[in-house]
C-alpha cells in the first residue's frame, strides 16, 4: 500500500509542548487522565499521552516480506527507521484501508519506539479518572485482553488500551 | 606513581601500541617453548629471544607507572633467565607458568589502564618465586646482559612515533559515521530533487552549476566516507591474537598435538565486524582441533606426522575479506552427515557430495557431539554461520576424507554503508548488495525455460537456477506483467537469477538494523532509505540462495 | 644559543616520552635527533660535534650501549660529549663496566622530566667550566 511521492512528515501534535510534567495534574481539582484517542471502525480507543512521542501523517509504508502478523511494515521517520503495527488486525478487525485522515501514531514503551497505524486521531483528551471503569464482563473478546478499562466521558465511550500487551512486549 | 600521576599518562595508547606486539610475541614463543620441551628439544635460543622483548616491556611499563606489568614482565624475565642456566627444570611446570605468564602480560597490556587491578599480577610474582625458590640452584636471578636480535614483525596501529595518535572512543566514530550516512540519504534526495526542478526549469547556466556542485559534493562525501571507515579498521591480528594460546588450551584437553600457522595478521577489518567475528573463529578452530584432528597414535597409523596442522589465513580479495580456516585432519564424514539429515526427515537423495558438506550449518546436523565447554561455550556451527550472515558474509566448507577440512569466510570490509543496486518489484523497491550481485541482463522469455516447476537459463556457460522477485518476496505479482531483467545473485559458489520489474540504479545506502518488532525476516537483513524518502528492504541474499524464500 | 641533544633508544615510545619532556621548560626550543638503534645513534653522534647531552639506552638489540661507548672511546669520537648511560637496573658492576667505556653518568629507569633536567644542567655546568679553562 505505498503512495508516491517524498516523505513530508509533519508532526501534526507537538506532544512536545503540550505534554504536562507527570500524568495526574496536582493543580487539577480532581485527578484526570491525559489521553490521546483515536479510532479505528468508528470506535474510540484511548492510552496515555505520555506514552506518545508524536503523530505523523501515512506517506509510505514498505511492506517487509514475511514478517509477524499484525506488522504493517516500515516507515520513514526523520531518517530513522520505524516499524508500523497494524493495531486494527491486533485488536481483531480487518487490514486497514489507507485514507487522508489516517495516522501513524509514534509510541515509546519499554524504551521501544513504534508506530500504529489508525484511521483518525482525535485530540488529546483529559478524563477524571472516577470516569474509569473495568471493561463490560458480557463482552467477552480477546479484545478485552489489551483494555485496562472503558472512560464513559461527555457521551463518549473510550476504550483504554494496555499498550503493553498490544504490542505483545512482555516477550 | 600511578599512571594518573605519571607525566606521561597521555602516552597510553602508544605504550599498548609499542608493548602488545611485544608481549604477543612472548606469549607465542612461550607455547612454542612448551611444544619444544615436551619433544625433548632445549629451546634456548627461544628463551634467549623473548629477554629483550621482556626487558623492553619492563622498562616501558616501569617509566607508564604501570607496575603490574612491570611486574609480571619482571618476573617472567627472571624465569628465563634462571631456566637459560637450570636446563634441569624444563618441563611442563616451567612450561605451564611462562605460558600463563604470558598471557598475563598480554591481557594487561591490552587492557592498560589507570585502573588496571594488580592482584593477578601479584598473585603470578608469587607463583614465580616459589618455583624458583623450589629449585636446589637457586639464587637471585642474573639478567642475561647479551641482546639478540629482534626479528621485524609489524606493529599494530598507525602513528610514526611522533605522538599522533589519539584516543577514540569507538562510539564516536559511530555517531559520526551516522551523520555521514544522513548526509549521504540527503544528497540522494538533493539529487532527486535537481533532476525534478531540471526538467521544470531546463538548461541554463545555473542548473549546470548546480549539477557540478551536487556532483562535487557527492565526491566530498564519498572521500570523507572512506577515511571515516579506515578509522574504524583494525587488523585481524587484533583478534587471532588470543588464539594461539586458546588452541593449545583446547588441543590440551583433547589430546591432540596441533601446530597453529597464522598468516595475513595485517589484513585489516572494520573494527565492527571484527568485535563479533572472534567467536565463530574460535568456534570453527575449536571445532577443527576437537573433531577434524586425529589423535596422534591415529594419525600415525594414517601415515600422517602426529602433529596436526591447524591454518588460520587471512586476505583482502576485491572489497572483501576472506578467511580460512583449514586443518589436515581425517575431514567430513558425508555418508554419515546424510544418515542423520535422512533420520531428521531431509530429502537429500539428489544431494551431491559438496550440498552434504555444507549441512554441516544447520542446527541439529553435526554428526560430533556437542564441543567441549572449553571450546564451545555453546555455540554450534548453525550458531557461527548465522553470526557470520549477520556479518554479511558468507561461509562454506571444502573437505576431503582422510585429508582434511577448510572453511572459508568472506566477509564486507565494512557494516555500515554499502554499494547496492536498487530494483523493484511489483512496484516495491529493493536493495541488492552489489558484492553479491554478479551481473543484471534483460530477460527474454525464450532464454527462461521450466525444469522441475523452477526457472533455469543459461549464463556464462552455466545453467543457472532463476526464480521470480515476486514469489521470493511474497508480492505475487501485482502487474501480471513479464519481468524485464534479472539479477545475477551470487554468495560464496552458488548463483541465482531473480526476476524484476526495473533496474532503478546503483546507490550508497546505510544499512539500518531491522526493529526487532520485524522478528527474523527470512529475505531481508535490513532496511534503508532511498533518495526519495522511502524504506527499501535490503535482501538477504544469502538467505535467498539457500532457498528462503521460495514459495512450494 | 640553540642547544642540541641526542637520544638513541629503540622504543619509539621512550621516544615519544622524551619529545615530551624537551618540550617542557628551558629545554623547549632544543633541536633533539633521535636514533632508533647503535648503529644510528652512532652516525648521528659523528655528525653533531656541538651537542649538549646523549641519552643512550642500554640494551638494544644488535650494538648495545655499551657497545657505543666502546666504539667511540676506540676511535676517539667528540670525547667532550658527555653521554648518559640509561638502564632499568644496574649494579655496581655494570655501573663500573660503563664507566671503564666512557660514560659520563647513569639514568634509571623510571625516570621523571626532573631527572633529565637535572642532567642537562650538569652537563651545562660542564660544558661552561670546559669553556673557561
């Protein structure tokens, strides 16, 4: 699925200047979540901002032959060589389709350096944590696997995904 | 003193510089000694040879404020002064400390540092004044006076002597070579961009000048890139250094009497490449003396001198390194190699005599049983050739039964940045390493025939086998298209052709490791960015022509 | 007056380690030869009449210093040249041995920056009482 043309990756969220100093805001009235959200068939899905390093638009990815399921391929960031995993099949939907508002969200965890591959990123998204609450037990999936929990927040529903087991680091 | 003190502490390097060499060639004369004493000869003019090197090593060290060394050199000196005149005392107690000592005296020496810990050293005076003290004729040891000539061998390291050399930490030249290699992404990408805005914009003077200047700094980067890499370059000797002391080590335990004939020290290698080639050369040594050399009582009845010949060469072939390791042993046993691939359920009835020798580099198919620890220290053959791929080299073995077995390494000078031809596939682009690639001619249909499903052809005279990129690389062949050329791969004897869509070009790519998220890609060591932006994969071409890949 | 000083050492790191020190001090501006064997050293010292201090190593291999010495009491080459005998040890023996050929004096090693200064200044006391006879 590659496109033509040189790779112009812009961050488009200067996490940079936005990130706050820790996670819970001590100022703040109540402790919050800072979320970055994205979403993948319409659902929403949510994990810590400081787990973010940036987010790009999709240029190119060079596909890999023969690599593990659920590794899209690589991706050019700043001369720096980036895996992109493609968390849609991870979580159990179908490959992703590349379009306009897709993004390749830059993580670090356990000092690794991903991307994944979503089709649209909204903005960062700071939810009390009282607004936190264990994923539904009647949706049983291998899905609910990877959710540390489900924010029900200003009519929206994110599922908070343990980036950890996503991206299977735990080896 | 210490060597923090010491007025002279800057001279370090140059003090490992003069005094390794040195003491390498003591430690080497002190195995020979030992091989000498144990067939009855005296060996004086041995023992004679190393005073002035020990003297010298002595000296240098005492004015470094190093006294370990100076030391341990001190105390071996008296040793042979004292075994030079007690012709009584040479046996395999003598022999086993001056070994010992000196590759003390080596592995100090290499190490030097201000921090360098005495208490080896120490522990190795004792040991010395207690075989002397031992001995009835003992007394205070009387240097030998009288110098003997020191044979010229070469010195390790540059510099004339005149203090320039400096002090480098090896991750510096790294971060460099790293900015060289993004200076070199960029000028792809500046020359991409002038052939866009030339055929915007067309001829007129300044797109000439353009032209020129975009060549000339091609040219600086390209002069800068080859004296970044001679800085990384050591000489293998750097590393065969060690091995003559750990081969009689292991001949030792095995019982076996190896001579060890080392040539082309001076070969030089990125120092890269070299960190991680010691242990497969230790593998393949090790495995030479324990498995491919007979006992001396079989040897014999062989009609062989009972000492075996081990040969450890080393030589620059064309951009590459190649080396070999060979023994006069009883060599690879193929009958057996087939009886065990057949009882792990391999089909080798078509195999020929040099497919079953190179068998020997898949786990689980050494017909010897695991290596001793010593030599071993878990590494299987499987294990070293895959370390040496990850080199970007190649190995095969050669062997004749009842006359021995030779491996042979080809190895990059250097890891980082490689001459490769890019081509593309089912409109992806790859990089082929043009060490590996023989020759790229256009395909034409009639000249491909199908034998046993596979493409062949004839080229040069050979048939050759010819498979299609896209099957190879898993694309399957989007444009249903015939390819236009292909590509002539080759690593070690073997050569295959792969078919491609284009021949996009030949370019200097920097070579960037694969993210362990990719796992092992069996057709791919690694990735790299085009001129354009993009990541290219750069193929394995190895791994290919082993067969990865294929689709059955 | 620009002094002169010759070294015959065959390690190129004592070499290095002397660079050093005639960099230092009131000896910075000296013209310094440097011989990497007997033989050189010889040559050199044939060629320099005016030189303030040699430094001669001991043990080298092929024409040691005692050699030198020997060599050049024999022919009686530039005698007023006063030569420095250096060893990594030495007893009363060879300390007789080197004088009986000629040797000014004795440096061990290891030696500091402080000990080839204090010999240069000798030598040029000498050198100065030699003048005024």
């Amino acid at each position: 699925m590659s496109t033509e043309g040189r790779a112009a990756v812009e961050p488009l969220l200067g996490f940079a200047d936005t990130l706050p100093a820790a996670a819970p805001n001590a100022s703040a009235p109540a402790p919050t979540l800072h979320l970055l959200t994205f979403t993948l068939d319409r659902e929403e899905y949510g994990i810590p901002v400081t787990q973010v390093r940036e987010v790009i638009r999709v240029n190119s990815i060079t596909r890999v032959p023969q690599v593990p399921a659920h590794v899209r391929g690589v991706a050019n960031l700043r001369g720096r060589i980036l895996a992109v995993v493609e968390i849609r099949t991870r979580l159990g939907l179908t490959e992703g389709v590349v379009t306009p508002s897709s993004r390749i969200v830059v993580v670090e965890v356990r000092g690794r350096v991903l991307g994944l591959l979503v089709d649209r990123v909204s903005q960062v998204t700071k939810v009390p944590v009282d607004s936190v609450v264990p994923p539904p037990e009647e949706v049983v999936t291998a899905e609910t696997d990877f959710l540390t929990g489900v924010a029900r927040w200003d009519s929206r529903l994110i599922m908070l995904l343990e980036l950890d087991k996503v991206l299977l680091l735990n080896g | 003193m210490t060597l923090e003190e010491n007025p002279f502490g800057d001279l370090l390097q140059d003090y490992i510089v003069e005094c390794l060499p040195l003491a390498e060639e003591v430690g080497h004369a002190f195995v020979e000694l030992e091989r000498r004493w144990r067939d009855g000869e005296p060996g004086d003019e041995l023992l004679a040879s190393v005073k002035g090197r020990l003297h010298t090593i002595k000296g240098n060290s005492a004015m470094m404020g190093l006294a370990p060394m100076r030391d341990v050199a001190h105390a071996l000196e008296d040793a042979c002064g004292f075994l030079g005149r007690a012709a009584a005392r040479r046996g395999d107690e003598a022999a086993a400390l001056l070994v010992s000592g000196g590759g003390l005296l080596v592995d100090l020496i290499g190490d030097a540092s201000p921090e360098t810990d005495g208490t080896a050293a120490k522990a190795f005076v004792e040991e010395v004044r207690r075989f002397l003290a031992a001995a009835p004729e003992s007394s205070s040891a009387e240097r030998d006076r009288r110098q003997t000539d020191r044979r010229g061998q070469p010195r390790i390291g540059e510099g004339d002597g005149a203090g320039n050399v400096v002090r480098v930490d090896f991750r510096r030249l790294d971060a460099m070579l790293e900015l060289l290699g993004e200076g070199l992404i960029q000028h792809s990408g500046l020359t991409e961009l002038y052939r866009r805005l030339q055929r915007r914009v067309g001829a007129c003077p300044e797109m000439e000048e353009l032209d020129q200047t975009v060549l000339s700094l091609q040219k600086t980067l390209t002069r800068l890139e080859s004296t970044l890499m001679e800085t990384r370059l050591l000489p293998v000797s750097t590393v065969f250094g060690r091995f003559p002391r750990l081969v009689r080590d292991v001949a030792h335990a095995e019982g076996k009497k190896v001579r060890l004939e080392v040539t082309g020290g001076e070969t030089t290698l990125d120092k890269a490449v070299l960190d991680r080639l010691g242990e497969p050369l230790l593998h393949l040594l090790s495995n030479a003396v324990a498995h491919g050399l007979e006992r001396p009582e079989d040897r014999a009845k062989a009609g062989k001198p009972p000492e075996g010949v081990l040969r450890l060469q080393a030589g620059a072939v064309s951009g590459r390194v190649a080396i070999r390791v060979s023994d006069d042993g009883r060599g690879l046993d193929a009958d057996a190699i087939r009886a065990r691939a057949e009882s792990l359920g391999m089909d080798v009835r078509t195999a020929d005599t040099a497919q079953l020798h190179n068998l020997v580099f898949v786990p689980g198919l050494s017909t010897a049983e695991r290596v001793t620890t010593l030599s071993g220290r878990g590494m299987g053959l499987d294990v070293a050739a895959s370390v040496i791929h990850g080199l970007g080299g190649t190995i095969d073995v050669e062997s004749l039964p009842g006359r021995g077995t030779a491996f042979t390494l080809s190895l990059p000078v250097t890891l980082a940045i490689v001459r490769s031809l890019i081509v593309e596939v089912d409109r992806e682009r790859y990089a082929v390493p043009l060490s590996h690639v023989a020759e790229t001619v256009r395909a034409e249909p009639e000249a491909i025939r199908q034998i046993n499903n596979q493409g062949v052809t004839q080229w040069r005279g050979d048939l050759i086998h010819v498979a299609d990129g896209g099957a190879v690389l898993g694309t399957g062949g989007l444009s249903g298209a015939p390819r236009s050329y292909y590509v002539v791969m080759t690593a070690g004897a073997r050569r295959r052709g792969l078919l491609v869509d284009r021949l996009i070009g030949h370019q200097d790519i920097v070579v960037k490791g694969l993210d362990p998220a990719l796992g092992r890609p069996p057709v791919v060591s690694g990735t790299t960015i085009l001129g354009d932006g993009r990541v290219a994969c750069i193929l394995d071409v190895v791994r290919i022509l082993e067969g990865a890949g294929h689709v059955n | 007056m620009a002094e002169s000083f010759l070294v015959i050492d065959d390690s190129k790191l004592l070499h290095q380690m002397y660079r050093l020190i005639f960099s230092q001090g009131d000896l910075a501006g000296s013209t310094v030869h440097y011989a990497i064997n007997g033989r050189e050293g010889y040559a050199l010292l044939a060629a320099h009449a005016e030189l303030t201090l040699v430094l001669l190593d001991l043990n080298m291999p092929e024409m040691n210093g005692l050699e030198v010495l020997a060599r050049r009491q024999q022919e009686r080459l530039h005698l007023h040249v006063p030569i420095a005998l250096v060893t990594t040890e030495s007893t009363e023996d060879d300390e007789a041995r080197g004088r009986e050929v000629g040797a000014w004096d004795y440096l061990r090693k290891p030696f500091q920056p402080s000990d080839i200064q204090r010999l240069v200044r000798r030598a040029r006391e000498q050198r100065r009482e030699r003048g005024a006879a």
